[in-house]
C-alpha cells in the first residue's frame, strides 16, 4: 500500500478482519441495522455496506476501509477491503471493483487448471510459447462459445471443463460438400438445441 501511493497507483485490496475492525462502532452499528431489517423483512439473505477509517499499527496512516455487510439465516458475514479510491461509494468499490479482480482470478484459473496452460515441459521457450498461444485459443474458443449461449441456457455459467464435455466432445456425422458442411447429431443428443443456437449466434452476418 506504501508502495502503491508513493508511486500514485491506486488500489482496492482485501483486508483480514480483525478484533478492531470487529469493533468499530461504525461496522458494528451498519451490521447491526442490516440484521434487524432482514428479520423483519423476513429474507433469507440481506447485504449492506460501510465504510470507515482504520489505521494498522504497521501503517504510516489511517486508510477507507471498506466492509461488506451480509446477513442470512445462518448467521452474519462481513469482509473486508482497504482502498485509496476516495471517490464511489462503499458499494461500488467492492461489488464492481474489487469482485472483478475476484472474476479476472476466476478465468485465468479456468486457463490454467481446465485447459492445462501450465504444461510448458518442452525444452525450447519458444516450444514453450506455442503451446501456451493454442492454450489461449483454446480458450478463447471456449470462452466465444459461453459469451454466445443463451443466457437462459442451463450451460451459461458451466466451467470450461463442462462446455468441453457437453458440447465438444459429442459424436456427429460430418458431410462436407463443395458449398457447404452439415453436422448431423445423433437424435438423442441432449443439447441440440443449445449447440443450434450457439452455432446460429455465432453465424457470421452476410456481407
């Protein structure tokens, strides 16, 4: 976080909870008001947020600290992050900004450990380098297929590993003529559907 402001980057980092911040009258009160308001409004689940200032004993200063507030049945849950954003509310600085850095780990662990970009055994870096660009198509292939599906579809949000085994690895007839190719599914085939509209999604536009 030093680094970071004496260099004028800014920064939206997760913060360990401790007894401090378990104690500020701020969180406290915040977290107090979001459990009652989801009794009465009888849900399962309720979110809020806060912020305040908080000052480690490592730290040169006090810093925003932002908390993310949930209550549910099973009890309550907050977490939190340090920022030296000054602006946006508490709410976006977790929900759209910190939770995409948790989105972007996401899909580069889905490039790593469902489509074995990891797999750099070959002697020569520049072997190497290959197959990490086809890793990449691959997934960037994978991905074009996710982004093209219905967002209904009960697939919309499966893992790499899943679309691979559902709509990749599937027995088809293929008829190539001079003009055009068929691809014949078998008539059980259980995603048909999804793979016809996937396929006419991604049907380039007539020029």
């Amino acid at each position: 976080m030093a680094f970071c402001e004496a260099a004028g980057v800014d920064y939206v980092l997760g913060l360990p909870t401790n007894a401090a911040l378990r104690a500020d009258p701020v969180i406290v009160t915040a977290a107090d008001a979001c459990a009652v308001r989801r009794a009465e409004e009888g849900r399962v689940v309720l979110r809020s947020y806060a912020e305040t200032r908080y000052g480690a004993k490592s730290w040169s200063c006090q810093r925003r600290v932002v908390a993310r507030i949930e209550a549910s049945t099973l009890g309550m849950d907050i977490r939190y992050v340090v920022t030296s954003l000054t602006k946006g509310s508490a709410e976006y600085i977790y929900d759209t900004l910190y939770c995409a850095r948790g989105q972007a780990e996401n899909l580069i662990k889905l490039h790593k450990t469902q489509l074995a970009s990891d797999r750099t055994s070959c002697r020569s870096a520049n072997a190497n380098q290959m197959r990490l660009i086809l890793h990449t198509a691959a997934y960037w292939l994978l991905w074009r297929v996710q982004q093209a599906m219905p967002k209904t579809a009960a697939l919309a949000k499966a893992e790499f590993t899943t679309l691979r085994l559902r709509l990749l690895k599937v027995a088809a007839r293929v008829m190539e003529s001079a003009t055009r190719i068929r691809v014949a599914l078998a008539s059980a085939c259980p995603d048909a559907d999804l793979l016809r509209a996937i396929v006419l999604a991604l049907k380039p536009a007539p020029t």
